[in-house]
C-alpha cells in the first residue's frame, strides 16, 4: 500500500515514492532520512525557524550526498530553492546550478521556471499544476492551484516574472495565512503595503502595519 503523494513541490522532488508492504522492499535508510529532513526544512523554514530550518536542510543535503548520487543531491538543492520562492527569495540557485548535469530532464524544466528563465522551460516535463501558467497572459492568478505550498511558489515565480496580478497578491496573503506560515506572509503583506503606500492609501496603510506587527510578535513563541 503506497502513501497518497501531495500534489507539490516536494512531492514531485521527493527521493522516491514509499512502498511500505506487499512485495516490495523497504526504501533505504537515507531516503526516509532525507525524505524527512527535507519536510522538516519545509516546515521551520515557512515558520521562520531559521536555525531549524539550516539544520533541517543540512541533515537532508547530508542523506542524499551519502550515496554519491548527484542527481538526488540536485533534487534537495532544487527543492530548498522552490520553497524559498514562496517567499521571495530568489537566487539562481547555485548550489543546485553547481549540480545540474546531473538532474534530470523534468528538474532542469522546474529549476527554468522557478529562476524565470522560461524559454527553457519544456512545459510537458514541468509539474502539471504550474503548466497552465506558461499559457496566462501578461498577469496570472495562482488561486487555481490546491496545494497551499505550490500556490505560494507559483505566486512567488509570478511575482518575480511582474506577472502576478492584485487578486494573486491577496491569494498569496491569504494562503500564508491560513497555514500559519510567517516567513511568506510577512513578505506578501510587504508587497501589499508597498502598494497601498503607492496608491496613498492610509487605511490599508494601518490595516497591514497592524497585520504585520501582529505576525512579528508572535516571533520567538
């Protein structure tokens, strides 16, 4: 009996599908310990847990490298890289780019699409949730995307493309929100507030401040 696989990033990214009975052998050690670890990463690093959140990453860069693998190594790099773009960082992911002959065909598409170098992307190798986004026109609404961490990367791919649109922007606020994520939120609702203040708004202006000042107290609990 296989677990159901979320329909995301680190579904698509993870070391291999579990098989835990029937006839199949259990998966390897390091798989489930990098499997793990890289959840974990996921997890602190949306909280805004940076200690964890290194440890986390390092534990599972750790577990894939043990193999000599460089495409599993490629896979964690990739990963971290698609997670921080939920919240607006964005790098051309070097430490993966360092890795990349070895990826394969379908993580060199997500890694174009992610850094926005889409003319590199082969949108038939790319993760069927974000191909209708190579196909919207100058701005997308990443609303129609049901798994809340994938959302959040295509908000963030569109953000850095200038393709995201006000409605994106409010999905993106909300989603952080409604899963308790600081780090994307305190960033979305950074955007947010630049916009209010362009447009001299100072009720929206008030409503944001408060709204971020409440995200950063609970900072530290």
């Amino acid at each position: 009996m296989k677990p159901t696989t979320r329909n995301r990033l680190l579904a698509l990214l993870v070391l291999a599908t579990l098989s835990a009975c029937g006839s199949n052998p259990p998966p390897p050690d390091w798989k489930l310990n990098a499997q793990s670890a890289l959840e974990n990463f996921e997890k602190a690093y949306l909280t805004g847990n940076t200690a964890l959140a290194d440890l986390s990453f390092s534990r599972a860069r750790a577990e894939a490298a043990r193999t000599g693998q460089v495409e599993s190594v490629a896979r964690i790099e990739l990963a971290r890289c698609a997670t921080r773009a939920a919240a607006l960082e964005f790098d051309d992911c070097p430490a993966y780019a360092a890795l990349k002959e070895g990826a394969s065909p379908e993580e060199k598409s997500y890694a174009a699409f992610i850094t926005g170098n889409w003319q590199s992307v082969d949108s038939t190798s790319l993760p069927g949730q974000y191909a209708p986004l190579l196909k919207s026109g100058v701005t997308a609404d990443p609303g129609q995307i049901k798994d809340p961490l994938s959302r959040l990367i295509a908000a963030g791919v569109l953000f850095r493309q200038n393709r995201i649109n006000p409605a994106g922007i409010t999905t993106a606020i909300d989603t952080a929100s409604e899963q308790g994520w600081r780090r994307p939120l305190l960033a979305w609702l950074g955007v947010e507030l630049k916009r209010a203040e362009a447009a001299g708004d100072p009720i929206a202006i008030a409503r944001l401040q408060q709204r971020i000042s409440l995200v950063e107290s609970s900072i530290g609990h």
